[in-house]
C-alpha cells in the first residue's frame, strides 16, 4: 500500500535528513559562516537520498516539500570548504556513499606500491606569470585558425584559450593520438614521413589506461589518459583491494622527434570531464565517486593527487560544499604547469559531479545538473479526491573560479533553471555570463483512495540568462520553442544564436547588448536541424547538422548550411549542401571540424569519410575534396590539418597529403 511504504521511507530519511542537518551545523559554527535554513534546503536533502533508494524513477515516492523559487533559494546557499576529513566522511555516508563495492576480494593482489600522504598537497612553486591569452578583436567567443606560420590549430571556443585533442601541430611536426599510440610526423608535403611511433603505456601496474587528448607547448607534449587505480582497503586484520577512477597526465620531452621520453608522470582522482590550457597552465577537470568510503581511511572518500609513486589526500580545505549536495561526488579542478611542472600548482574540489565547463581565459564556470523536486501533502482535490502531487524539473548548478597563473579561487556560485546542451551553451562577454538551457518539468500525482492510481504530465521549452559575475540573473529570455530541444549555440558578441528541434530548425537571433532586457531579434524555421554552429567572416554563420522529415522530424542525412547574417533582424539561409552521409562527430565534439574563412576551408569527417569544403556567395558550397577510409575505421578519430599549401588527412590507418592547389593526393602513408 503506497501510504504504508511513504510512511516507513519517511521515517528513514528524517534519520538522513538530521545527520545531514548536523553536519551543516557544524559548518556553520566552525566556520562562521551563515547558511540560510529553510525548507527548501531541507527536504532537497531528502529528495536526493530519496533518489537514491529509490533510483530515480518516475514513480518514486518522495517526502513532503514546499514549493521554492530556484534562482533566490539556490543562489542564498554559500559553497564553503570543510574543516577536516571526519566531516567529509559524514557528508559522503548522508549521501549513501559508504555503501558502495567493497574491492574484488580479500588478498590475492599486491600492493601497487604507491606511498599515501595524509598531509598537506605538495604543490609545486609557482611558475612564472604565463602569457595573457589572446584577445579575439571582435569580444566573440569564435575562434579562427590565425598565425603568422600559415598552419591550421585545433578548433577552440575561445581564442587563446587551448583545448586538448588527438591531433596538434606546431606547424613544422605532427603529433596525432589513436589507440594509444603517439605518431610524430615530418610534415613536408610530398616527402612526408613518419618519424615515430610511440606505443604509450596503457597497462600501469595490470590496469588498463586509456590515452585520450593531448597538448603541445614547445618542446614537451602532455598526454591525458583515463584508467583505474589500485588501493587496498584494511579492515581488521585483513586487507582487500579496492580502487578509483583516475586520470593521469604523462609529460615528454618531444626534442628529439624520433625519440620521445617520458619526464614524469601526474594523477588525479576521478574520470576525465575536459581541460584548458591557458599560457603555460593547464587545467584538468575530472569527476570522481566515491564508491566505497570507510570513516578511519580518507583515501576511500578524499580525492587523490600525485605525482610519480607518492599519492596525496587533498586537504579538507579545499574541498567546496555547494548547497545541498545530491550525490557523493567530486568535481576535481587541478593545474599543472606544462612548461616547466613537475607536480599539480593547486587543486581544488567541489561536491557534486561535472556536466560541462566553459572557460574564458580568466575564469573558470563549472555546471553541475541536477533535478529538484516538490512533494505536496496528500490532500483532497477539486473532485474531492485525495492526491499527492509531486513536481519535478531540471536546473544547473553554476560555481564560478578565477584562474591566475595555476591559483584556483572560488568566486560565485549559482543556478538557473534547465539543463545544457553543452559548453557551447555557456559565454562571458564584457563582464557578463550567458547561459542557454533546455528545461524539463513534470508532474505526477499519485491518487491514493483505494488502489494507487498513477497520472504524469510534462512540459519542455528552452530559456537564456545572463548573469552578473555573482551569478545573478540580469535577464532572462523563457519558455521559447515548447517541445522542442536545444540542438546548437553560438555566442557572437553582443548577439547569441541558438538553434532548437522537434520537426524544423528555428535558429533564434538573440540582441544581448543590454543584458537586463535580452530580446529575440528573429527566428528562422527551416527543414533540419544545426548541431554546430561557427561564425563565418562578418556576415556569415556556418551551420552542420541534419536533414529531417518535416512531418516525422526523422533525421535523414547531415547537411551544410550557410546563413546571412548581416540582418540580425531577418536571418536567412542562403545555401545547403546535403552529403550522402548519415552521421558526423562533429556534434559531439567540434574539435573534429576545421573551419578557416580566411583560407574559405570547412572540413570535417562524416561517416567513413573526411570531406573538404569550400563557399562562395554565387555557387555555395563546392566540395574540393573527399578522403575515404575503410569502413572498419572509427570515424571518430578522422582529423585534418594545413601546414603551408598542403592539407594532411590522418586515421587510424594512415596520413593522406594533399596538394591544396590542384585538390589532388600527392602522398599516402600508413602507419
């Protein structure tokens, strides 16, 4: 009987809700700090361990709750640090996080013979200030492929901010990553030829890693690689093995092409989420779990640094609580300086886990996605009915840290109401911070008279914010295009462009010059959606995605397409191109397209193919080029690149040279 099992589930979590409670006490007394009591703090404690017992699901049954408004209750909640491990591990086993696996048995496994410190982070000396990074001259986020060596880099949202990828290029050498393996190239057009290949160390102590993206700073390349990490667990008199998820960061000194060496060797808990390299400083963003947590033995509950063999707890103190945490996890924030580190600069930790980052050279936004839910007492309806009405939706957590040269400082937190689409969907621009999201509301009652009789409704549309740098909400844009999704976002300035789907694409221009009162300046609805978008030259916005059923909204094959944008007013498409491929990565991951209006370049792999495009006014799209591979190539790992007059094509089978005047292959090499 429904109102038998809420009664028992209740009385389970006010035992939760008042460890949780306490814990929050103590913070407040040890730090003197003001942490706003309400119910809303309340009972989203409850409501995120109730998810947990009862999995998420539709139809779980909740406690009581008041309704509360998101952006006012959430924003009065201060992310502050803990004092010390015994209260970390009171929040982690509230959270249901000491009830995780407990290893693969006891005995039987050695020692991985990593040395744990319990003390404080050694961090490195500071290195010497890096260089600002580049200031677009248009305030956009857009990035092009511009520098005085004539080569093409990687696909970044921000100028002069870097981000990692398996393909990089100091415009005389290429270093391409797949399948844990590093290939160095003399790229000399016609006579281009394999220097090295590097078989990267994908099993560390018997544990596989797995080599992701990389960076190049002159003469050292820094691999990012993902993987588990072994650590025994002493209970009594036995001992069991137990591990985490880690990413690790591997330094070579790449001077000698033909031979790189390993210099060292960092770690940090928790799976690779995503990184920006800033000047010299690189910034690594992981997120950790914490599945199995035993109160006298912090390892199994405090994130992890390292540095070659020696393993380091991060102190409590920085470890950052925001609001009410919904799970046991970490978001993980660590520098390291490329040019000159040996071990991380700083480290920070924040609970809850990561969804997506933006950085803008300066700062630092991290979102957090989460579901909040309001619980109605069973009470009569119109009909007289007796009803529990529950009322969910989805919103983002956003903490803001300033980066200074490897320091790592928490300025603001925030939230505002639905989820991301991506990193795209989040942009600082003179001050200011944009924020697209797609929300999901629904509602179940739960009659309760007699037999439990079960009724949903849900609603979807689409939102903009923009925010102060207290992560307070200026202005706001909501409830546009119901039922439909954010499929793409682009930040240009003082305008922002959004593309959204169900059916037909409207692209939505958006006037952000007074940030209080953002307004829709046009929406353009045509067959097909844009999952990238990139601004192209002054008058141009670049758009790849999908065709799709304008009845069905069945997505049928991807497509280029070219928009005016000279009218923010009455943007139009001006051409399309429809190829005969069903899928691209570039959706997922813009770092596969290279996008150069100076050169008039777009290219990018679709299927088993590497396509090469140019664009002009009077003819549209013209396809200069088009480099297969075999079907058993994973078209995820197609990339391509110009150096000088010759673009090169890699896979995980080989290198294609072509010659960019005639269109035409001049060399092919294999790995």
């Amino acid at each position: 009987m429904f109102k038998e099992q809420y009664v028992r589930d209740n009385d389970r979590l006010e035992a939760k809700e008042a460890l949780f409670m306490e814990i929050q006490d103590k913070l407040t007394q040890e730090q003197q700090t003001k942490v706003k009591r309400n119910r809303f703090v309340r009972w989203t404690a409850i409501a995120a361990t109730m998810l947990l017992v009862f999995g998420g699901t539709l139809g779980l049954v909740l406690p009581k709750a008041k309704k509360a408004d998101i952006n006012k209750e959430q924003q009065s909640l201060s992310a502050d640090s803990v004092l010390d491990y015994a209260t970390l591990y009171d929040m982690v086993e509230t959270l249901g996080g000491s009830n995780g696996w407990h290893g693969r048995g006891l005995g039987g496994f050695m020692n991985d013979g990593m040395v744990l410190v319990e003390d404080e982070v050694p961090m490195a000396e500071m290195a010497a200030p890096a260089a600002a990074p580049a200031e677009d001259s248009s305030g956009s986020s857009t990035a092009y492929f511009q520098n005085e060596t004539g080569h093409s880099e990687t696909n970044v949202q921000v100028a002069g901010v870097d981000e990692a990828d398996i393909l990089k290029t100091d415009g005389k050498y290429i270093y391409y990553l797949v399948q844990n393996t590093l290939y160095i190239a003399f790229a000399d057009g016609i006579n281009t030829r394999v220097l090295s290949s590097t078989l990267l160390d994908s099993r560390e102590d018997g544990y596989w890693h797995s080599s992701m993206e990389m960076y190049l700073l002159g003469d050292r390349l820094m691999i990012i690689s993902q993987g588990w990490s072994v650590m025994w667990i002493a209970r009594g008199l036995n001992s069991y093995e137990s591990g985490y998820n880690n990413t690790r960061i591997t330094i070579y000194d790449v001077s000698n092409r033909s031979r790189p060496v390993e210099e060292l060797s960092l770690g940090q808990s928790g799976s690779y989420v995503s990184s920006r390299m800033i000047g010299d400083m690189v910034y690594l963003i992981t997120s950790h779990y914490i599945y199995d947590a035993l109160k006298d033995q912090p390892k199994t509950f405090v994130p992890l640094i390292s540095a070659g063999n020696t393993e380091t707890l991060l102190p409590a103190s920085d470890v950052l609580v925001y609001g009410t945490p919904a799970e046991s996890a970490y978001t993980v924030i660590g520098a390291i300086n490329l040019k000159s580190g040996t071990a991380h600069e700083s480290a920070k930790a924040v609970f809850g886990s990561t969804g997506n980052i933006y950085c803008s050279g300066e700062h630092l936004l991290v979102a957090q996605s989460e579901y909040t839910y309001n619980v109605s007492d069973i009470a009569p309806d119109k009909k007289g009915e007796n009803v529990q009405i529950t009322e969910s939706a989805s919103n983002t957590k956003l903490i803001l840290f300033q980066l200074d040269h490897g320091k790592i400082t928490k300025l603001a937190q925030g939230t505002v109401p639905g989820s991301l689409l991506n990193q795209f969907s989040m942009d600082e621009y003179k001050g200011v911070f944009r924020v697209v999201t797609s929300v999901n509301r629904w509602v179940q009652r739960i009659y309760t008279d007699g037999l439990d009789r079960y009724e949903y409704d849900s609603e979807d549309y689409n939102c903009l914010y923009t925010l102060n740098q207290d992560l307070e909400i200026l202005g706001k844009i909501e409830k546009l295009a119901k039922d439909e999704w954010v499929k793409s976002v682009r930040f240009d300035g003082d305008i922002g462009y959004f593309v959204t789907f169900r059916q037909v694409d409207p692209l939505f221009a958006v006037d952000l010059s007074d940030p209080k009162k953002p307004r829709v300046l046009s929406a353009l609805k045509i067959p097909g959606f844009s999952e990238y978008l990139h601004v192209y030259g002054e008058e141009w916005l670049l758009g790849l995605g999908y065709q799709a059923d304008e009845k069905t909204g069945r997505r049928e094959g991807v497509k280029l397409s070219m928009f005016d944008i000279s009218n923010k007013a009455d943007v139009r498409e001006l051409s399309t191109a429809n190829l005969d491929a069903a899928y691209t990565v570039v959706g997922y991951n813009h770092k596969a397209i290279l996008v150069h209006a100076e050169r008039n370049i777009i290219a990018f792999p679709a299927d088993n193919a590497y396509y090469i495009y140019t664009y002009h006014a009077d003819t549209g799209f013209s396809l200069l080029k088009k480099v297969g591979v075999s079907d058993d190539i994973w078209s995820s790992n197609l990339r391509g690149l110009f150096i000088g007059s010759n673009f090169y094509v890699l896979s995980e089978s080989g290198m294609t040279v072509i010659d960019m005047i005639s269109w035409e292959r001049i060399s092919k090499l294999n790995w």
